[in-house]
C-alpha cells in the first residue's frame, strides 16, 4: 500500500506541475481525484481502526458518546483540511479561511455539552 501512495503522489506531482502554468484549473482536479483516490485505498482500514477504538475504550470503561464525539471531531478536522489547503491552492484564501473558521464553530457546538459537564463537574468539586 506505502508503495502505491508514493507511485501516485509523485504521478501526481509530476502531472501538477506541467498542468500548473498551463492549465491551474486543472491541477485543481488533479489534487482532489487524488484525495478521493486515497480515501477510497484507505476505506477498508476505517471500520478497523473504529472498532479497535471502540473495543480500547470498551475496556477502560469509556462512554461511547465520548468516542462518537472525538471521531467526529477528527472527521471535520481532516475534512476541514483538506478543503481549506484546496481553497488556497486554487487562489481562495479569504474562502479558504472562512471554511476553517466555520469548522472551528461547529467543532466547538459539538464539544460544548462537554465543556459544560466538565465546568459543573469541578464547581461540583469545589463545593464540597
């Protein structure tokens, strides 16, 4: 598998570079045929790595919520990423930006109920 990442990312390096100067919109595509091709070589392995994680934290008693919320966290994260370093290549930075700033909004909606668990939780603490 490490062989067939490197064989396409120097393929497409290559094809990034010629099509750069000539056609930009282009090596646009490029990189996002490439990250679609990546996920899917990377798909099987996802259920794998998820059911360890949720074994691991099975066994030190864990909530799974916890485990729910930190994968979707990741999720947006890579996501995130992604779309934003696509922006910027394509010329985008104000959008490119934006789409970082949206997802740290979202990010911090999602961990909030936690936060808020965690505040009461050592005002709890400080009571007593």
């Amino acid at each position: 598998m490490t062989i067939k990442i490197f064989a396409l990312s120097v393929i497409c390096a290559c094809v990034y570079m010629l099509l750069s100067e000539s056609k930009p919109e282009f090596s646009v595509l490029i990189q996002i045929a490439v990250f679609a091709v990546l996920v899917m070589w990377a798909y099987p392995y996802f259920g794998r790595i998820i059911d360890m994680i949720y074994a691991s934290s099975a066994a030190v008693n864990i909530n799974s919520d916890i485990i729910k919320t930190a994968l979707k966290l990741t999720g947006i994260a890579v996501i995130t990423g992604f779309s934003s370093d696509l922006l910027e290549d394509a010329g985008a930075r104000s959008s490119a930006q934006r789409v970082t700033l949206a997802a740290k909004i979202i990010m911090l909606a999602i961990i909030a109920p936690y936060i808020t668990k965690t505040i009461e939780f050592v005002c709890s603490l400080t009571d007593k």
